[in-house]
C-alpha cells in the first residue's frame, strides 16, 4: 500500500463555557481526540491541563468571562497567554476560533462571523452556552454549548469534528445533567 492510499483521521473535541467545571464525560471524549480547543470562558486554569487530547495540543480562546479578576489571582500569567482569536490549519480547511461576544452579546449572529473569517472552512464560537451547528454554508459556523455545569440548557455538550482528508463532519454530543 502506497502512503497515498492512506487515509489520515483527525478528531477534534470542541469545548466551549466551562466556567471552572469541565463535565468528566466531556473530559473523556477530549481524551480520545487528537485536539482539543476551548472557545472561551475557561474559568480557571486547571480546566485547560485536565483538556488531555492524544497528542496535547490544547487550542484555547478567551472569553468575556476570562479576566483576572475572575480567575484565581496566582493564575494571572496564565491567563495573560490565551489569545482573543486563534486560527489554525487542518486537510481541507482553516478553523476560526473566537468567544462570539463581539458579534452581539445575546446571539452572535453567523452572518458576521462568516464575514470576519471568510477564508475559514469553520468557524467555533460559544458565549451563547447553546449548541448548534450551522452546515448551511461556508464557513460552516458551530457552537459546542457549555461542558461545565452553568446554563448547559439540558446537559453539557460538545461537538467532535472529525477530518479524513478533506471530508469533515461534526457530531453534537449532549450529557444528561448529573444530580
């Protein structure tokens, strides 16, 4: 078999709205990805080291709940690390990270998120602490929902992006709440 007969499978967890609590369900989906990104309101920095994809790589945004005054007060430096905006490349097509507060604080609207990133094949916000994902053109525009325990809107959610050369597809995953 020539290495061009070899499909390569990149699994991607897609977080976001943990406020200091990530649901250890979501935990382990994140630990069998490949990747894993945030996209903002962490909460606190323990989230981002308990986020143990395959291969470590922990992509994270911060949201308008991350702010100093807000995390615990040793976790400054941290925190002053988390970009506002992350954008990265995976077979196939670019991925735009960003919190979504900017483009209105009740529900950011994807109009304006696909305009921002308009060279994007996908575009991740959270903010909303509501899941969906938005396939109806690009940038394909996805909200995991919140994986922690604050306003999970029926449990904590995530989203796995799975890429296979250039075929990409999103599975929506929702918890029951735990008593």
């Amino acid at each position: 078999m020539t290495s061009s007969n070899i499909n390569f499978v990149t699994t991607v967890a897609i977080i976001s709205d943990t406020h200091g609590l990530l649901d250890s369900r979501i935990a382990d989906i994140i630990r069998q990805s490949d990747i894993a990104i945030h996209a903002g309101d962490i909460g606190d920095a323990s989230i981002l080291q308990a986020m143990q994809p395959k291969t470590g790589r922990v992509i994270a945004v911060a949201g308008n709940n991350d702010h100093p005054v807000l995390w615990p007060a040793n976790q400054s430096e941290t925190l002053e690390t988390i970009p506002e905006i992350i954008e990265f490349d995976l077979p196939g097509g670019r991925v735009s990270i960003e919190h979504g507060d900017r483009h209105d604080s009740v529900s950011p609207d994807h109009q304006s998120l696909r305009e921002a990133f308009p060279d994007s094949r996908l575009v991740v916000y959270g903010h909303t602490h509501k899941m969906i994902v938005d396939e109806q053109q690009l940038p394909w525009i996805a909200n995991p929902g919140a994986a922690g325990n604050t306003r999970t809107h029926g449990g904590p959610s995530c989203l796995l992006l799975t890429v296979n050369d250039n075929d990409w597809e999103i599975e929506s995953i929702r918890f029951k709440d735990q008593v």
